[in-house]
C-alpha cells in the first residue's frame, strides 16, 4: 500500500512538473506574441507622426485650391460686371 502511495506520489508531482512548464511555454509564447508597451508607443508614435504630416499637407492643398477658386470667383464676377456694365 506504501508502495501505491509513493508511485502516486510520484505521479502527481510529475504532472504539476509538466503543468507548471506548460503555464511558463504559454506565458512565454503569449508575452512573445503582444507587443510590448515600448513597441506599441514607439509604433503610435510613427502612425500619429505620418498623420500629422499627412494632415498639414492636405491643409496646404486646400489653401492652394481655395486660392484658385477665389481666383475663379474673381475673373467670373469681373466678366459679369462687364457684361452688365456693356
């Protein structure tokens, strides 16, 4: 009866062995597949970089065409005035 005991013993000291470096295999593989927070602010910090860039220069795309408009609006309301006045 001694003996079963032992071999018992053994057993389950075995599978808490095998439970326990299975817990640090998936701790491990789940820490290596998140990045970590240095990563992912150093990864925010390049997207909010190219946003900003791609931001002001769009603003200075609209300043350019709302120019050509304005330019528009200019030469058509001289050409209607001329027309009026002619």
């Amino acid at each position: 009866m001694a003996r079963g005991w032992r071999s018992n013993q053994n057993q389950n000291f075995r599978w808490k062995q095998d439970v326990g470096s299975s817990n640090k295999r998936a701790s491990f593989q789940q820490q290596s597949l998140y990045p970590s927070i240095q990563e992912r602010l150093s990864k925010f910090e390049d997207t909010l970089e190219k946003f900003m860039q791609a931001s002001l220069a769009s603003q200075e795309n609209d300043k350019v065409e709302i120019k050509k408009l304005e330019t528009q609006a200019g030469h058509i309301a001289k050409k209607l005035a001329e027309r009026q006045s002619g």
